[in-house]
C-alpha cells in the first residue's frame, strides 16, 4: 500500500525536526529568546483514556469552558490524547464536521488534505517540523456554506501533569457565507516541573464567510513553553475577528499571522497579555495583504509585572498589486514593575502605491496623575490602579462579543493584579 499524504508530510517534517538545531530567536539586535533551560529530551507524549461524560473533565476545564449546552461541539485533548469529543446534534444535522483531526484524516481524508498545511510549512524551524511529524488527536472544523452557528465551537488543550510534551494542530475551515465562533484554550494548572505544547492553528475562510475567532493562553505558573505558530487565511469578501488572550506561560514563542487573501476580505486582530513572575513573552504578528483592495486592523496591549519579559513585535506586509488596502497596527505594553522589561515593535513594509498604512508603538508606566486624581476623590492608590489597567485593557476584552469569556479573561486579570498589589503599590509610590 502506497504511503498516504499525511503520512508522507509526517516523514518529511521528521527529517527537517532531526537536522534542525533547537532554536534561539534574537529580533531587532537587542531581544533574545533561547530554550537553552529545556530539557526537551526528558519530555514525552503522555497518553490518557477517553471520558465517559463532560462531568468527568477536570474543574478547570469546566469552569473555563462553561456549560455544554452553551456550545455547538468541545473537543479536549489531554496530553497526547483526546479525552472528550461531543457536537451538538443540531450542528451535526446541518452537516458540521467537528472532530479530532486524527479520526477526519481517516474519515474525510480528501476534505482534509485539501487543506491540511496550506499555510503551514514544516520547513519553518525544529519545533513546527516537530508538531507536523508528531502530532496526536488535534481538532478539525469544517462548517458548510451558509450555514450560521449561534454557539461556539471550542478546542481545549489541557497539560495536566509535567513532563509532557503536547504537539497539537487545530484545522479549521468555513464555507461560503458561513457564520460561527472558534474558541481556542490552552491551559494547565500550576505544574511542578516542565512541559512542552508545540502548536499549530490553520483556519481557512472562503469567501464571504463571517468567524469570530479567540484564543485563550494560561499555563499556569508551572514551567510550560508554548512553542506555536497561527495562521489565518481570509478569501474575498470574508471577515475575521480575532483576539488572542495571553495570561499565563513560563516561556512563549508564537507567530500569529492573517492573511488577507482576496479583494474585500477584512480583519480585526486585538490581543493582550498579562506577564507575572519570571515569564518570558515573544510575539510576532503579520499581517499580510495579498490583494486590494482589503483592510484591518491590529491592537495589542500589554502588562507586566515581577521581573517578567515581553517582547510584541508586529508587522505590517503589503505586497506589489495590493492597491488600496487600509491597516494600521498599534502596540503598547505597561509596566508595573521595576524589574519588568517590554518592547513593542511596530514595523511596515510595502511594496506598491496607493494605500494607507501606519503604525505607533509605546511602553509606558500607570499615569500618577490619573491615580491621584482617583485617589483625592477617596479611592485608594490599588484600587485606582486596578481601575485603570482594567480600563486599559477593557477595550481588547470588549472585542470578545462572549460574556462567559470575557467574564473569566477580566477574573483572572483581577486576580493578577491582587497577587502583585504589594509589588505593583510600592512601584507606583516610588514614582509618584
């Protein structure tokens, strides 16, 4: 029997994973990310059974996701494996596909290898070579033209003990004039010891299609290194709405990247992050125009606190025949330690005529005179600088268009800024 497709991408992307070095990225001559603390020899795939029911999944991933009934599919993979995959049958009826990428490779291979990897390459480095050649269970959604998904349709990648090493894929694709939401959520609780998710996301919009798009990052305060690449294709006439949500990663290195691929595909790419502790932060966004005319736009805010790290470096790419495209980009970190240090790194590229572009990019403190104005009508100094980094995240949180969501993002940011009150009130003082 001939090799299948998936089996020859696996065998290729093994041979770029065995030659290439374990890698350290250094940006912008003064940023370096290295991986020389993980021992990835030690990590391996760790393997679970399948749960019986949704009352069986651990309370995290039940008190992030929410009710079942409020969804239109879960799939949850733990480790190597996946543990829970459930549709609602009235999603099913209007023939959505939503099942673990291992089981659509065997049971809708020609609808899968038509898009498997259309932007994706394991040539990009070790750590996408490794998620292409090894990845287990992972997630595919194809949602037919037309049809409209009032509920999300939710990934969940759980680690849930150290050691493991997670290589995850997630492919989505959206028909024509299709409707629906895709919520992605990588979490851990607060491992002793470390592991690994090497990740790749791939979601496809045909034309005129509509996605609501969310990635949630918490790893806890264990020693998880999130090592992923995002990409998102938007076709002619179609539009994305995506927010990426970083809470929580002892070191990430990821790349998110739209693409708008045809005439009148728009995109809105709001984010933000919340580092604490030792976290190190590496981001790298793209956004790239292939066609005009097309526009978008991408906001990233940021806080830090302890002697974390991060690093947002976006850019803007449009390219020779991409007449009248509109974007713009803007980055701002705040710091809320001594010891944390941020950069946001606008950059722009174009290669033809005829289209607006900009960007602006800022570091910044909490401003002491909005604090003491707050303070000399009786609030006191945290809780005037609760008020104002919640504030200042408010406007990326609001993007959600998902209560649940936006209620658990806006917990876990409360919770942040208690952990750190001391920490963060003696900063502020100093300052004032």
């Amino acid at each position: 029997m001939p090799p299948s497709a998936l089996e020859e991408s696996r065998a290729a992307a093994l041979e770029v994973f065995e030659r290439e070095p374990v890698p350290t990225w250094r940006r912008s001559g003064f940023w370096t990310t290295t991986l020389r603390h993980l021992r990835l020899d030690e990590l391996e795939p760790r393997r679970h059974e399948p749960l019986g029911s949704y009352d069986e999944l651990s309370d995290l991933v039940r008190e992030s996701v929410g009710p079942l009934d409020a969804l239109s599919g879960l799939i949850v993979q733990s480790g190597a494996s996946t543990v829970f995959a459930w549709i609602d049958p009235e999603a099913a009826a209007q023939g959505v596909l939503f099942t673990p990428l291992e089981r659509a490779w065997e049971e809708h291979g020609e609808l899968v290898e038509r898009w498997y990897m259309r932007r994706l390459s394991a040539e990009e480095g070790k750590f996408p070579a490794a998620t292409a050649a090894f990845w287990t269970g992972g997630a595919f959604l194809h949602v037919p033209p037309e049809v409209r998904l009032e509920k999300p349709l939710q990934v969940v990648y759980l680690i849930d003990e150290p050691g493991t090493a997670q290589y995850a894929h997630t492919l989505g694709v959206v028909g024509h004039h299709a409707e629906c939401t895709v919520r992605e959520y990588d979490l851990a609780p607060d491992l002793d010891g470390q592991a690994l998710h090497s990740g790749a996301f791939e979601l496809y919009l045909e034309e005129g299609a509509q996605v609501r798009l969310a990635h949630l990052q918490d790893w806890g305060a264990g020693e998880v290194h999130d090592i992923s690449t995002k990409r998102v294709e938007i076709a002619r006439d179609a539009h994305c709405s995506w927010v990426p949500i970083h809470l929580g990663g002892h070191l990430t290195r990821q790349e998110l990247d739209i693409i708008t691929a045809g005439q009148g595909s728009d995109m809105r790419h709001n984010g933000l992050y919340f580092t604490e502790g030792d976290e190190h932060l590496d981001l790298f966004t793209t956004d790239l125009h292939e066609q005009g005319p097309t526009t978008g736009d991408t906001v990233w805010k940021g806080a830090l606190t302890g002697s974390s790290r991060a690093s947002y470096e976006g850019l803007i790419k449009i390219v020779k025949g991409a007449q009248d495209t509109h974007t713009y980009l803007q980055t701002h970190s705040m710091l809320l330690s001594p010891k944390a240090k941020a950069d946001s790194i606008p950059s722009l590229i174009v290669e033809t005529d005829n289209v607006s572009a900009s960007h602006g990019g800022t570091v910044g403190e909490v401003d002491e005179e909005s604090v003491f104005y707050m303070m000399t009508r009786g609030i006191s100094r945290m809780d005037a600088v609760r008020i104002l980094v919640e504030g200042y995240f408010e406007p990326v949180v609001s993007k959600l268009d998902d209560p649940a969501l936006e209620a658990l993002v806006r917990g876990r940011i409360a919770e942040k800024l208690s952990k750190a009150e001391d920490e963060v009130a003696e900063y502020i003082a100093e300052r004032s």
